[in-house]
C-alpha cells in the first residue's frame, strides 16, 4: 500500500509538503539534477546542443508542446473528453493511442506524487502500468533519448518502493515522436540511482545542507 502524504504541486513546478502543521519545500528529481549540471545541454561540447532553438510562428515552444501533450494524454487515461488538440500534437498523440492499443496495458497510477523524507527529495511518476503483464514505472518523452532520464527514474522508483509502493518493476520512458511513432526505452543500469545520490550530495553541499 502506497503510503499517502500531504504533499503538493503548484504551477511553478514547486513540490510542497505539510509536516507537524508547517509546509516545507522538497526540491524535485529535476531540479536537483539540472543544478548540477546532470543535462547534456549543460555540460557539453557539442556546439550544435549549445544552440538555442525557436519555435516557428504559430508553433509551441518543445516545453510547451511537451507540457501539452502530457496533459492530454492524461485526460485520454482518465477518461477525460479532450479538448480539439492543436494539428501539430495530432502525431504525439496518435503515437500514444498506439503504443495502448498495440500492447495490453494496465494504468494503476496516473501523475502520482512521490516523496522521500529521509533524503528530502520529490517528483511526479507520469504512469505506473503494466505493460503486456510487467509493472513499470514510465515517464512520458517527446524529446531526445537521454541517459539521465535512467537517472530521473531510479530515484522515482527509490521514492516510490520507500513509500511502500511494488519492488523491482522496470524503468521506461514511453518516446513520443512527431512521426506517429513511439519507442519503449528500458532503462536497467544499477549506477542510476547512485548518480541521483551523488548530484543530491552536490545539491545539498551547495546549500550547506
């Protein structure tokens, strides 16, 4: 049974949590890692990743459309009527509708909030499912492949599993593509979860934590 907390998400994407009457703020997964610098468009040398990208006229910037999408494939799994979606999500979302009806898939949680008191950290799983019989925790992309997103999700699943959700399930980041196309990415390295403690003791040494 997954232990429920008073925990809270707010627009800014700031995870607040109430504890003997008081709220304190928990820094996400994301915002630990992108403080130490954990994504590629920090740290690399590449100058075609340096480059700052703009949306053509009339189109969502790649966060927005990201932020857009999730929210519609949310609705799609609640049961929600969806809103006319914009032309340009259409091959997103076809994918999604995809990846659901090419596989037997089981959603048991939807944007679930995850804690961790011990380490003080927090996030949001975008599913926990069964795909085709096999509990997986899954985090929906719509950009780039990255080995950060392994990280991401080990400490996701830490979270979970303290809060007495299932053991050992498998780590997949469900790609989105503006081709109709998805991709099932396992993620399995047994070092994900200590790099998330590693830029967690960056973040905190910051702070004087």
């Amino acid at each position: 049974m997954v232990e429920k907390i008073d925990i809270t998400l707010d627009d800014e994407h700031c995870y607040r949590v109430k504890l003997d009457g008081n709220l304190r703020e928990v820094p996400s997964v994301t915002t630990i890692m992108k403080d130490v610098g954990y994504y590629p468009w920090v740290f690399s040398n590449k100058k075609d990743e340096e480059k700052i990208e703009f949306p053509e006229e009339g189109k969502l910037t790649p966060a927005a459309r990201g932020t857009r999408i999730h929210k519609i494939t949310e609705d799609i799994d609640r049961g929600i009527e969806v809103d006319p979606i914009e032309p340009e999500l259409l091959p997103f979302i076809e994918a999604y509708r995809k990846f659901k009806s090419d596989n037997t898939i089981t959603i048991t949680q939807i944007e679930e909030i995850v804690f961790n008191d011990e380490y003080w950290f927090a996030g949001s799983l975008d599913r926990v499912m069964e795909i085709n019989g096999n509990r997986a925790i899954v985090d929906i992309k719509t950009g780039a492949k990255m080995k950060t997103t392994g990280v991401q999700l080990a400490a996701y699943q830490y979270a979970w599993e303290n809060m007495g959700g299932q053991k050992d399930m498998a780590r997949f980041a469900l790609h989105l593509t503006d081709s109709g196309k998805y991709k099932l990415v396992p993620y399995r390295s047994a070092e994900d979860l200590p790099d998330f403690f590693a830029a967690l003791r960056v973040y905190n040494f910051k702070r004087n934590k």
